[in-house]
C-alpha cells in the first residue's frame, strides 16, 4: 500500500460510512464477511472508508475477481491491487452500502433473485440486475446487454417446416 493509499485509509468517515459499517456489524454481515475470509485463507486488513480487504480469495464460487459480504471486500488479487482501484472498489463499496440498505442477509436472496430476472431478461446474470446496475456495471467490470441476445446459427420458423 503506499503512502498516500495509507493516509486515505486513515481518514476519518464520513457519517454515511460511519453508518454502514455499524448497520453491517449490527445486522451480522460484515461477521459473515471475517468469517467466509478467514475460512478461505485470505490476507485480512483494513481498506478504506471503513471497508475490510480480504486478499488472496482462492475458493472457485462465486466467480468474481472481487465481491462483498457485509463491509468485507474479498477479492483474488492482492489488497494493494484493489486498494489502487478505485473504480473497481468504489463498485464493491456500493455493494456493502446495500448490504445495510437491505438490513444484512435479506440482500443475498434478493441479488440472486434480480440475477435470475436478469438472467431470462437478457441472458446474462449482471446486466438486467438492479444492484449491478445500481452499483455500476461497467465499473465492476460487467458488460451492457440490454435485452436478450438471439441464439447463433439459423433458426427453423414454422414456415421452415413446409
């Protein structure tokens, strides 16, 4: 981390993030979040903005490069490599701000079910979605499908079959 990534993470919060962190220890999240990175063997330290960095994520599901439970970002890169993203973190930083907003493991269910509704809407688990959408797509590094994209090769119609 270097010295300025330092003195950032050393600001003090502002009274949102004050208040995202508390809900997200208040609401069990964020314990869920140590947990997970501690079963999985990560670098734990402190982030940002009241934030958790989990580093070195080597687990196969969820497919993700970096992803949030609770304040804990987890991610398969090293802190430092996140910490120099802003973009990419400040996309995972929305996610744990829903965490609160959907008072804790609420948000787990819902984000699977916008992911399905995404999923048949346009084919892809993250463009239809409303928190990817909410928290950035192109920033967490998902692409723009806005509808359903037709299978390739011909298709048979009905006047095909004549």
């Amino acid at each position: 981390m270097t010295q300025r990534q330092r003195r950032r993470a050393g600001q003090p919060l502002t009274p949102g993030q004050r208040v995202r962190r508390f809900a997200n220890l208040a609401n069990g999240t964020t314990v869920l979040g140590l947990a997970l990175a501690r079963a999985a063997g990560t670098a734990v330290s402190r982030g940002p903005r009241g934030l958790v960095i989990a580093s070195g994520y080597r687990w196969r599901v969820p497919f993700a490069g970096a992803f949030a439970v609770g304040n804990v970002v987890i991610c398969r890169s090293a802190a430092g490599k996140l910490a120099s993203d802003p973009v990419l973190l400040g996309h995972e930083e929305k996610h744990c701000t829903q965490y609160a907003w959907c008072l804790g493991l609420p948000f787990l269910p819902l984000y699977f079910l916008a992911a399905g509704w995404s999923q048949l809407r346009t084919g892809d688990p993250a463009s239809g979605n409303f928190f990817e959408r909410r928290a950035g797509l192109e920033a967490g590094g998902y692409r723009i499908i806005s509808k359903r994209q037709p299978a390739p090769g011909p298709t048979r119609g009905i006047e095909d079959w004549t």
